[in-house]
C-alpha cells in the first residue's frame, strides 16, 4: 500500500507547502485546500486520457453500422484465412477511427491507487491502536512528524478532519479536547450523503448517455440490415448516389421492386445488382438467401448463424445494461456505508465529494464537444441526405 500512499502523500504534501505562502499552514483551510487540489491534480493529469475514453466510446458507437457491414460480409465466409483476413480489416477499421477499444481503463486504474492511496494516508495520520501523542511523532508516507502534527490538529468546522463516525471517545479526548461523537455525525452525514448523491447524479448521466448513444447504434445497425436486405442503400424511394452508382427504390418497405441504373444511361439487371452487393464481389451471382433469392431453405439456413449471434451480443448486452444499473443504484451507498464501517475520515468525504463534482462539470463539457465533432444523428459514408 506504500506504492501507492507515498506518491499521493508527496503530491498533498506539495499543494500544503504552496498553500502555506497564503494561510497558516496548520489550519484547517491548508489542508482542505492540500486535498482538494490533489483531485485537481490528478484528474488534470487524467484529462487527456479521460477525452480519449468518452471519445473512443462515441467512436466505437458511430462504427458500429461498419461492423455491422464486416459481419454481413463474411457471414457465409468461416475459413481460418477469412477470420484473419475480418481481424485484420477490423483493427484497420479502428486505427483509421482513431480508436482504441482499451482508452477505458486507463483513467479507472489510475484513480483507484489514487483512492488507495488517499485512504491509507488519511488514516495513517492516527494509526490504529497508537495513541494521539505518539501518531504526532511518527512519518507518514512524505510527512514528517512536524506535518503528521500539523493535520491533527486541524479542522473544519470545529471538527478534525482526522476524525471518523467511529472513533473512540478517549481517541476524540486526546484529539480535541471536548470533541464528542454528535459534533463528527453533525459534519460527516451531510458530507457523506452529499458524496453518495453526486455519486449517484453521475452513474445516472452516463447510464442515460450510453442508452441514448446505444440506441443511436441500434438504429443505424437497423438501417444497414434493412439496405443489405434490400439489395442496397435507399431512403424512401430517393435515388441515392454511392461510388457513382445509382440505385432508385420504388418500394423502401419490403424490398420487392429494386430498378438499378449504372450512371451513363445503361440499365442493369435488379437481380444481379442486388447479389453484386449481397457478396461485394461485381458480376456474380447471389448466393442462395443472400439477397431473398434462391431456394427458401438455403436462405433460412444462411441467416441462421448471424441472427443467433446477434441474439446472444443483444442478451449480453442487455444483462450489462441491468448490472450497471444495479451498480447505478447501489455503488452510491458506499461512501456512506464507508464511513461507518471503514472508518472514512472526514478528509476523505472532501475528496469524494470533490471528485465528483469535478466528473459532473468535466462530463458536461466533454458532452458538448462530442456533440459537436461526432454527432450521434449521422453515419459516416452516407451522403446527408440518408438522414434527413
């Protein structure tokens, strides 16, 4: 645990070195001030990281037509080489997005040590079973006895910010003077319920950004099933222009009218045109189901596969929709229960707190970026009139 709590401890140990060139440096104010901006800090260092997460996420969500387009694509292809040969051209897919499945976990495993850390140094200010009087004596992480001193004794509103819901009443004694249970309860419930709220606020905007993102997936999954069905891109019987191709849909319902024509005046055959673009492949024929020819079986044994697939990515995924939102519902009692089980000290609701409201604000920022520079509305490869 030292890995962790000696670089935080000299992080808060440097902001209450700056801190004191502008307040008494055993003050209370100092040391709020130590823990609040060791939150600035790192979520400054993690900003970056956390842009190319919430980035990454939009990213994946807008390619996933494209993926959709790959699956169908080697739906009847299951050789070892056309498995390598989608692997490949799903990592090109990601590196030509600027996408990396994995820019998620950076910021989680950064903050987590970071919580760690905090938590072992806090407590370690008051060690268990040491008294007051000798905790004052002893180094913690990058604070030498002079700072382990300092932090005792300071407080916020008359209570240290040492001090935790379950502290022995002879540890309050030798503490404060005079301190008692009621006075830690009056500043640690409101300070805890308020962490466990912002907790909650934020579980609750993501969980609704994802839905509202999925669903803008969903939708454009949809129409890429809807237009390899139908032989081919359409938007309510407009002729819409792809690769110097036109292709005019009489009837975008049911897919049973398709008149292709090659721009230059020359008619093609609806049928052909249609399994030139159920197998990607010009001038050959549908294979049996790809685009509703052939004989009924074989295409009901085509589709088989892929509909399976796709039932089992969608309960997948719905059964991770309900845990995060168990997870949404529950994750926010744990500041409070910490505080009365674990012992939380007060400075550790400060940071909580912090933490939180700094993801609110960052979150709502970020949010208006994506909006602006990957809109969830369109899909890329379209002409703009596919989406109006």
């Amino acid at each position: 645990m030292d890995l962790f709590a000696y670089p935080v401890s000299l992080v808060m140990k440097f902001w209450h070195w700056v801190l004191s060139f502008v307040v008494d440096p055993n003050s209370g104010l100092a040391w709020v001030g130590s823990v609040i901006l060791l939150v600035v800090t790192v979520r400054l260092l993690l900003m970056r990281s956390m842009w190319r997460q919430q980035y990454s996420m939009r990213k994946m969500a807008q390619l996933g037509p494209k993926m959709k387009e790959m699956q169908l694509k080697y739906k009847d292809r299951k050789s070892p080489e056309d498995r390598q040969e989608q692997a490949k051209e799903m990592q090109a897919m990601y590196s030509d997005a600027g996408v990396n499945p994995a820019a998620g976990c950076l910021p989680l495993f950064v903050q987590i040590p970071v919580f760690l850390g905090l938590y072992h140094v806090l407590l370690n200010f008051s060690p268990r079973d040491v008294s007051i009087e000798e905790a004052q004596t002893m180094t913690n992480g990058a604070f030498g006895p002079d700072q382990v001193s300092s932090f005792l004794n300071a407080e916020i509103f008359g209570v240290p910010l040492a001090s935790y819901i379950r502290m022995p009443q002879e540890v309050m004694e030798s503490l404060h003077p005079g301190l008692v249970r009621e006075d830690i309860l009056v500043l640690a419930v409101p300070l805890f319920v308020l962490a466990g709220i912002a907790t909650f606020i934020n579980m609750w905007n993501s969980f609704r950004r994802q839905k509202a993102a999925k669903e803008a997936e969903k939708a454009a999954v949809a129409q890429v099933e809807a237009e390899d069905r139908a032989g081919g891109p359409f938007v309510d019987g407009e002729v819409v222009e792809i690769d110097g191709e036109k292709v005019e849909r009489a009837d975008a319902g049911t897919g049973d009218h398709v008149d292709g024509v090659v721009e230059g005046g020359v008619e093609g055959d609806a049928d052909e045109r249609s399994a030139d673009r159920a197998d990607g492949t010009p001038g050959t024929p549908a294979k049996a189901g790809a685009a509703g020819g052939g004989t009924p079986g074989a295409g009901a044994a085509g589709a088989d596969k892929p509909q399976d697939f796709q039932t089992i990515a969608e309960s997948m995924t719905e059964s991770m929709n309900k845990s995060m939102k168990i997870m949404m519902y529950l994750f926010p009692f744990f500041p409070i229960v910490g505080a009365y089980f674990f012992n939380f000290p007060i400075a550790i609701g400060l940071y909580w707190l912090t933490n939180n409201v700094w993801t609110a604000v960052q979150s709502h920022f970020f949010m208006e970026r994506l909006e602006k520079e990957l809109p969830m509305t369109s899909r890329e490869g379209l002409p703009p009139s596919a989406f109006m």
